[in-house]
C-alpha cells in the first residue's frame, strides 16, 4: 500500500524467518463433507492479512486450524514454522474466536487476570488500556456485558498477550462506529509497533481495503486468492465493451499468455469483464482498473474460478520490496513447572509465606469455587452430624448394657442411634461414589466443552494437558478433602464397635447383640480406602464427560460406571487376600471370633478337600447327621474368614488397586483430549 515504505534492500537468504501461516494440500473434513480441500497459501510475516469468504465456506474452520483447536484432516498447515498448539507456540498466538468463548460468572478484572494467570508474556498495560478505552467497568461481570463489549474484552485479552500472530474471526461484527474505530487503531498500532501479523476474517470489504496489505479469498473451501492487495489490483482488470451479437464472447488475447474471465456482467448490448491477465489488451478495449472490493465480489460470485495464483516471494527472487519487521524482545515470565500451578505469597498478619493457585489451578477453582465450597461446607455438616451420631451410639449402647446386664435377649428395644448408625447411614453412604461421579465428576470437562469455554483456555498459554491436569488437580483435592470430613467418623464409629466388642462383661454382651455383623459394610469408608474409592468415581465421571462431551449423557454413564466399579470391587474384596479356613473340631458349626468377616462355609473331607455342599438332608448336625456325615467321608464343616490382623493389609490393597485405576482413567484423559474437537 502507498502508506508502507519498501526496504531498499531484501533481507539475507539465510536471515529469512518462516511465514507467519503457510499451508500445502490443506483439508479438513465434517460430518456432512469437506470444509476444506486443496488449500494452498502463504501470509508473510508482518502483514495484516483480510481473509474473505461466503459464510460456511471455511474461513471459521481455518482460523481454527491455525490457532491448534482442531487437527487437518490432509496437507499440512505451520504456524510460525512450527505445528499448531505446541505448547512453544501457544504463547505467540492470540486468537479472537467468532462466539467469544468467554466465562460468564467472571468479571472483566477477573477476565484481565486469567490472561495474567495463563500468558507469561502478558502485557497488563495494553490490556487495561485497550479496556478502557471502551468503557467497560472492570467490575462488571461478563454475562451483563453487551455483544460489543465482550468483542472488546476477548480482543485485550488476545493482544496482551504480544502475539506475534494474531488470529481474528469477525472483530469487527458487533461492534459500533466509536469501538470499531478504537479497535482498529489498536490493531494498527499492534501491528506497527511489535510486527504483529494479523489475519482477520470479514465480510465489510471496504474496510479491509482500508485496514489490510493483504487479502485471503475463500470460496467452497478452497483458497482463490492469496496475494498483496496491490499486487491483486494491479492483476486484473475492468473491460467493458459492446456486443454485435446477444451470445458475443467478450475479446481476449490469444497466446499461452492470455487472459482469465473471471466474471463477466450483461447489461442490455454493454457487457462488462473482470480479467486476469498478464499481458496486454487489444487498444480498441476499453479498460478499468478495478477497486480491490469489486475484485473480491467477482470472485465470490464466480466459486468456479481458476485460483490467481500469487507472484514469486521477492525474498528469494531478489526483488527489493521486503518491508523490515520492527525489532523486539518478548517479554516472558520464567518459571518452573510447579511455579505454573503455586505462587507464595505472605498475607497481611501471617508470619509466613503461604501457597495460592496460580496459572490454571487458578482458573479451575475460580470457574468452580461456589460448587466446591458448597461441596466441602455440606461435608463438614455431614461430618459433624456423623460425629454426633456417634456420641448417641456410645450412649445408647450403654443405656442398653446397663438395664439388660449380661442378659442379651432383655426385649429392650434397640437405640435408635444403633439403627441410623448400622442400618440407615450404610444405605446412603453407598451412593457417595454415585454422587461424586455425577456431580462432581461429569461435569468437570463435559460443562466447559458444551458451553465452548474450553477453547478460551485452549487459545492461551497453556497445553490441553495441562488444562485436563489442572481440572483434576482441584477436583481431586477437594473430593479428597470432602472424603477425609465423611470418612473420619464413619472410621471412629468402626473402630468404637470393635472396641466394644472386645470388652468383657454387660458391655460386650451389648456390643455382640446390637452390631452383630453389621460393621464390614462401613469398610468401603473407612480410612483411605474411603478417599481412594470417592477419588476413582471422581475419575470415572471426568472420563465419562471428556469422551461424551455433554453434560447429561455424562452424568448417566458416569453414575452407571460408578455403579459399577464400586460392585466389582466389592466382589473382589473378599479374593485380595486369602482366607483364613477355621475347621470345627466336632461336627458342630465353629463359633466365630469376634471382628472377623465370615466369608461361608461347606464342609471338610478327610483326605482334606473342601466342598460347599453337605450330603446329609438334615441342616444342623446331630448325632444321626454325624453318622452320614463319617459315612460320606466328611470329617466336619468349616468356616472362611478374614481376621482383624488382615483389616490393616486388605486396606491398603484396595487402597492401591482405587488409585492404579483413577491414574489410569487420569491418563486416558490427558490422551483423548487432543481428540476432542474444539467447535
């Protein structure tokens, strides 16, 4: 354009940086067929580029290639030299996405701050400028704002991160004259100051010839044109001419070299033709030359054309027509990996310094913090009714031992603090991992991906692993910490029975009557093993929302899920540990020890086998049933049980299998999200 000096001199072959975006071959598929097929451009480093299309021909799914949100289906597209969404590239790469992708429980001061958590180039005085200047109050939040202001607020948010490629779909849409005005002298200023290249979709082809060195044309997903707007003017050109005849062709050069109708318009005899053409017309044509938005309009009204196909890359022709990049340094905040999730920070009153999330821990609990505090605070509740419920046990039991003495059948009636301890509080403690699954869990991914927020943390400094990580950092520490509330009564109340049990006199006969059997059912929730199966259905519901993608479908699969991992662990609980076989020394059934969890029985052969049936009709063993029994060769029944002493040992096995298999969930997650499409 008149208004950009050309260097004197091209720049050095071995200095030549990469394009900014160059694709050979690119496609991209759907559901319905190709968005994109045989796409072939290069945009040049520095310029700001005009990308111009019908609506559903590509340009959205392109721009959504280039910042990395989804993977080509063929061909090959490098950014900056590099592929998109690598983690070195994500932090040169603002992206304005069409729907504004923004979180609406936050503030704009809030929004400003996760671009400062999640960019360590961030530019806070641009940002806040640029803010500012359109007016919008730093404490009002998103979901208030108008379509306009939200425009202004994604687009600081994609310039304070100095980008050396910015990535713009519609900026100018929704926006008024003064904020449209103010937006373009911002891109402007960007692009002249730093050496930003922009690109930047939009249907307002006046203002890009205005705005834009160069233009980018799309039509049913293939790439037009894809050249300096000067050079496009100066490609083409307007004839008009008269025809003798109704089906008159209009002329044209003959040669190799000729010319390509682009578009050609009848009015009455007078016709008129757009051409591309590298030689010269006859002198009897009249010709014109073409505004760059009449040139792009032919183009758009003729999808068929023949691509124009770009001049040679003066840098490596030696033509002297290479404007310099301006030079500067980005400015990044080193840290190591830990100091992406941790800051310290010393509060005012507090001697020491003390952790806060930073980077995307700090978007997670952010995004979720009044479902997590109201998690944890109806945990402390349940905990604190549990440990109540624990002084009535204590109490009823004694009340109970004390009227009936070592009498166990008194008729006195059972406390009601035994009954809601080791009747009722089982049935609702099972559908804890069923819970945490569902609501906790299934919503942790499949929430932001149906709302589309995902793709505002993905277009940011940060890696798709790192946002799955971050997501199940939080969840994980607060699940656990809810677990710890619930679990460290339910364990007490465990513990108080076995206790009991293994007193002597009124006490033990009471505790052997009313919690007889009814303890093994609180195992699940006892200590670890309580944390590490609500941990493993936090999992399994996260799973289930990143390869379902919705919240719904989610919630049903990961409860089923839920469901039943926890049955099958169940069934295996029993077969982690081997069993303790305690023979009867008579045909009598042996009495069990206390605290054991009795597993069946059967009976025992001489020549030491074990059989679960016995070959006598009678159900208790008498003096006829032992005569069969010894003539059946059965020397007595037997017992299978695991002792108190395996309590410590079966606890940490399960513990461990609950943890193996949510790593193993949590790595299934950090694998499939690249798979997952951000649309």
């Amino acid at each position: 354009m008149s208004d950009r000096t050309p260097a004197p001199a091209p720049a050095p072959q071995g200095d030549i940086p990469p394009p900014a975006l160059k694709a050979v071959d690119l496609g991209l598929r759907a559901h319905d067929g190709w968005t994109l097929r045989h796409c072939d451009f290069e945009v040049p480093r520095g310029r700001i580029a005009g990308l111009v299309g019908p609506n559903g021909d590509g340009k959205t799914s392109l721009l959504a290639l280039a910042a990395g949100l989804s993977d080509p289906a063929e061909g090959t597209l490098r950014v900056l030299g590099h592929r998109p969404g690598l983690r070195d590239v994500l932090p040169r790469v603002g992206v304005l996405l069409q729907d504004r992708p923004l979180h609406g429980s936050f503030t704009v001061a809030e929004t400003l701050r996760l671009g400062r958590e999640l960019n360590p180039g961030w530019d806070e005085a641009e940002a806040s400028a640029l803010v500012r200047e359109s007016d919008i109050p730093p404490r009002e939040r998103v979901s208030r704002l108008s379509g306009g202001q939200r425009t202004c607020l994604a687009l600081a948010l994609a310039l304070g991160k100095r980008p050396d490629l910015l990535l713009l779909d519609e900026p100018m849409a929704d926006l008024d004259p003064l904020r449209r005005h103010t937006m373009m002298a911002a891109l402007m200023r960007t692009a002249a100051e730093h050496g930003t290249t922009v690109v930047m979709s939009s249907h307002i082809l006046a203002e890009l010839h205005l705005v834009c060195d160069y233009v980018l044309l799309m039509a049913r997903g293939r790439m037009l044109i894809a050249d300096d707007t000067d050079f496009v003017q100066a490609a083409h050109t307007l004839i008009t001419y008269t025809r003798h005849a109704p089906d008159a062709e209009p002329p044209r050069p003959f040669g190799p070299d000729g010319a390509t109708v682009v578009e050609t318009r009848l009015s009455g005899r007078s016709a008129a033709a757009l051409l591309r053409l590298p030689t010269s017309l006859p002198a009897a044509v009249r010709t014109t030359p073409p505004a760059l938005d009449e040139i792009l309009l032919a183009y758009l009204r003729s999808p068929d054309a023949t691509p124009c196909s770009p001049r040679p890359d003066p840098r490596r022709h030696g033509s002297a027509t290479v404007r310099p990049l301006p030079q500067h340094r980005r400015r990044e905040r080193r840290m190591s990996t830990a100091g992406r999730f941790l800051t310290w920070t010393s509060p005012r009153h507090v001697p020491l310094p003390l952790p806060r999330p930073a980077g995307a821990l700090w978007l997670v609990w952010r995004q979720h913090r009044v479902f997590y505090l109201a998690t944890l605070a109806l945990a402390a509740l349940a905990g604190a009714w549990a440990a109540w419920q624990h002084h009535l046990l204590v109490t009823g039991v004694a009340s109970y031992a004390g009227h009936c003495g070592p009498d166990p059948f008194c008729g006195r009636p059972v406390p009601d603090a035994v009954r809601t301890v080791l009747h009722r509080a089982p049935a609702v403690l099972n559908s804890l991992p069923l819970v945490v699954a569902a609501l906790l869990g299934a919503p942790l991914f499949a929430q932001d991906i149906e709302r589309g927020t995902h793709r505002l943390a993905w277009t940011q400094s940060i890696g798709r692993a790192e946002w799955v990580v971050a997501k199940l950092l939080v969840a994980s520490a607060v699940t656990a910490v809810a677990a710890l509330l619930i679990t460290a009564p339910v364990s007490w109340w465990w513990s108080t029975v076995w206790h009991g049990r293994a007193t002597t006199g009124s006490q033990e006969v009471a505790w052997r009557q009313l919690a007889a059997g009814n303890d093994w059912p609180f195992f699940e929730y006892t200590g670890t093993v309580g944390i590490a199966h609500l941990l493993l259905a936090l999992l399994t519901g996260a799973t289930a929302g990143l390869l379902l993608r919705r919240v719904v479908p989610a919630v049903a699969v990961g409860a089923a899920a839920a469901w039943a991992l926890r049955t099958a662990l169940r069934w295996l609980r029993p077969r982690l540990l081997p069993a303790g076989v305690r023979p009867a020394p008579t045909v009598d059934y042996p009495p069990l020890p206390p605290n054991t969890w009795h597993l069946g029985g059967g009976y025992l052969r001489t020549d030491g086998t074990l059989t679960p049936h016995a070959p006598c009709p009678s159900p208790y063993p008498g003096n006829p049933q032992s005569a069969c029994l010894h003539a059946h060769g059965i020397r007595g029944p037997y017992t299978r049980d695991l002792r108190p002493a395996q309590f410590l040992p079966l606890h940490l096995a399960e513990t461990a299998l609950c943890l193996v298999l949510a790593l193993v969930l949590a790595f299934v997650c950090v694998l499939c999200v690249r798979r997952v499409a951000a649309r």
